[in-house]
C-alpha cells in the first residue's frame, strides 16, 4: 500500500510559479512512474505529467514547456515545478501513480491563479 500526500499549492498571479511536492511511504516507490494530475471545477481529472523510474518525462500539450516533473527516489518525492501560470491551470492538483491506482489518490493540493 502506498500513501500519497501532496502539497505546495496556493494562491498566484497570473505569470507566477508554484512548486508542488508528493511525498510518497512505502519502499517501492522508485519502481513506480509517477505522475501528476489535476482537476478543475467542474472538468474531468486529467493527466498533466508523467515521469518514469530512470527520469524520462512526458507532458500534455497544454503545460509543455511551463511545468516540469521531476523526483528524488532516495526522498520517495516527486515535484512539479510551474512556471507562467495561467487562470487555466486552476484546479486541485494530484499525484498518483501511472496508470492510476484508485486507491492511491490523496487529498490533492489547490492551485489557484488569479490576480
């Protein structure tokens, strides 16, 4: 069994950045890819990115080039890191692993970007 608990998020400007961070218990987590989600008010949770054991990333065309994955195995951590943040990008942002376990999901971090 795997907990995930994630935190980081807040209020931003339009334009700022946020870092998020999931700390993960259980002792096979650098097995796991990794993955980032989020899920805005009334929308479908959706994948952001994703970021495998040996630290090959995949992003959604929609965050390409403004957020990035990355992790620390030896923490059982993994961060997203958000740059030029836009009012789209608000929503309750989850890790989990990929594909998704249902069990795993934890409380989720709000990001919210407004000025």
């Amino acid at each position: 069994q795997v907990q995930l608990v994630e935190s980081g998020g807040g209020l931003v400007q339009p334009g700022g950045s946020l870092r998020l961070s999931c700390a993960a218990s259980g002792s096979i987590f650098r097995l796991y890819v990794m993955g980032w989600y989020r899920q805005a008010l009334g929308k479908q949770r959706e994948l952001v990115a994703t970021i495998n054991s040996g630290g090959t990333t995949n992003y959604a065309d929609s965050i390409k080039g403004r957020f990035t994955i990355s992790r620390d195995n030896a923490k059982n951590t993994v961060y997203l890191q958000m740059n030029s943040l836009i009012p789209e990008d608000t929503a309750v942002y989850y890790c989990n692993v990929w594909p998704v376990i249902q069990n795993y999901w934890g409380q989720g971090t709000q990001v919210t970007v407004s000025s």
